[in-house]
C-alpha cells in the first residue's frame, strides 16, 4: 500500500507541459466518465484491454506512466490471480473446454467462458482506476477547483472536495510522526494482538485530538474570512476550452458513434462474440 500512497498522495513532481497537462480539466474529466462507462457496456475483453491501452498511452505522453502502472500492479493483479482460476472452474455459463488441470489427484476442467469473465472483469477496474489516476495525476488542484465551479457544484462542497485533498496528506505525515515519537518512547509494535489494539489507540487519540484543534482552528479562519456569507462565490484560476479541447471531444463523440454502429450490429461482445454475456446480461 505505500505503493499506492506515493502515487495518490505525492504531487509534488506532477507539474508537466505535456500535451495532457495542457488540456482543460474539463474533457479529461469527462473522457474519465466516458471510457468507465464504455468499459461496462461492453462485455468484451478484446475490447476493454484495447480502452486500457488508450490509456496507457495517454499516460505515457503525460510521463506518467510508470506510476499508474505501479497503482495497477497492486490493485488488479491480485483480481486477475483470483478470478481467472475460480471462474474458469466454477462460471455458471461454462461449455467450452479448453484443458483439464490435474492437481494432487484431482482433475479440475478449465472453461472458455470463466476464464474470458475472470480477464473481462479485472480489466474493466483497471480501465475505471487507470482513467481516473490519468485526470487526478495530471490535474493540478486549482484546476480541480475551478471545474468545480464551472460544474455549478456548491460551494461547501467544493471546499471539502479541497480540503480533503489537502489534509490526507497532512494526516498521513502526522500519523508517521505520531508513530516515530511513541516508538521513541519504547512503544512495542511486537505483540499479541490485544496489545496491538491497546497500541493503535496510542496512535488515535494525539491523533484525533491534532485533528479537531486543526478544524477548529480552520473554521474560526474561514468565519473571520466571511465564508458563510450570502454572496456570489468566485474562484481564483479561470479555465477556458481551446482547440486542443475541442479536437479532444469530437475524437470522443467520433469513438462513441463508432462503438455505437458496433453495438447495433454485434451486441455486447463486437470482436470476440462471447455468447455468455448475452445470457449473464
């Protein structure tokens, strides 16, 4: 998991003039939507693994490949090393053998159909997470903000949008050094777990205390700074589309024509043409 709180949480060295960078937040957040969307309609691994490409590519001239590749190692390879051998043994809708596995005297056949739900699956969480770290990681949060602002959103709401982006990481330096003074002070970390629960509420209770005096010293700041007060609420950064947005939407709206035609003349599963997803849908 530390692999994942580098990612997610350091954004320190995320500043970049790629092409992605460069792009409005506003159709990096939509393609987002659109190819989770897409990643579900479809029941085609083939498919799906191709979404997943596009994104990966998009990471790369982003230069931020590497990073959502580690988050992708650590989130979905263990649904791939779970599903595919449970489901090509066990799917419901399983006809086509493709081999039978013989394991300490047992013999346990592989289906066709289980293993193409077990690499379907997976893959549609890797397209939704991977998209989602391409917004999040080449977004800077000003920008965050101001597409909430052009979303109409409330105010409040997107002031704890904000601040919960910044004080995660706040709160996860303060528990490791909350963690690093008790150890100082002979804080046991190998134990029977009775103790171990006694020795979290040693980290818990400075560490909720350091939080409320945190809020309330925030809300007093943001009542002094009139933020309750009954007028329009502006924002700082100002985002506008440009050309590069709008070739990025009509690409979008020519895919999604595209994989319309496909839909109507193929069903759920264009390219592989898997007959089980019809009966699971």
């Amino acid at each position: 998991m530390g692999v994942v709180r580098r990612v997610l949480l350091d954004k320190r060295v995320l500043t970049g003039d790629s092409i992605i960078h460069r792009l409005d937040p506003r159709p990096k957040f939509f393609f987002f939507l659109w190819i989770s969307v897409l990643a579900y309609v479809f029941y085609d691994y083939v498919l799906t693994a191709l979404f997943l490409l596009v994104i990966l590519a998009l990471a790369a001239a982003a230069g931020i490949l590497r990073r959502i590749l580690l988050v992708l190692a650590v989130i979905v390879l263990p649904g791939f090393a779970f599903a595919i051998p449970i489901l090509s043994v066990l799917f419901p809708w399983n006809e086509t053998l493709m081999f039978k596995l013989h394991i300490l005297g047992f013999e346990l056949p592989l289906y066709y159909e289980g293993f193409t739900w077990g690499l379907s699956w997976p893959l549609k969480i890797a397209v939704c997470v991977s998209s989602a770290l391409l917004f999040y990681l080449t977004t800077e949060p000003g920008e965050l903000i101001a597409l909430l602002f052009k979303l109409r959103l409330p105010y409040k709401f997107i002031y704890m949008v904000t601040i919960t982006l910044q004080l995660i990481p706040l709160l996860l330096d303060e528990i490791q050094t909350i963690y690093q003074a008790q150890l100082s002070r002979g804080l046991r970390t190998k134990a029977n777990p009775v103790k171990r629960i006694w020795n979290f509420l040693a980290l818990v209770i400075p560490l909720t205390l350091s939080s409320l005096m945190k809020v309330q010293t925030r809300a007093i700041a943001l009542e002094s700074r009139g933020f309750s007060a009954p007028v329009r609420k502006t924002c700082l950064y100002d985002i506008r589309l440009r050309a590069g947005d709008h070739l990025f939407f009509s690409a979008m709206i020519a895919v999604t024509l595209l994989l319309a035609y496909l839909y109507l003349l193929y069903g759920f599963s264009p390219i592989v043409h898997l007959k089980f997803y019809y009966v699971a849908g």
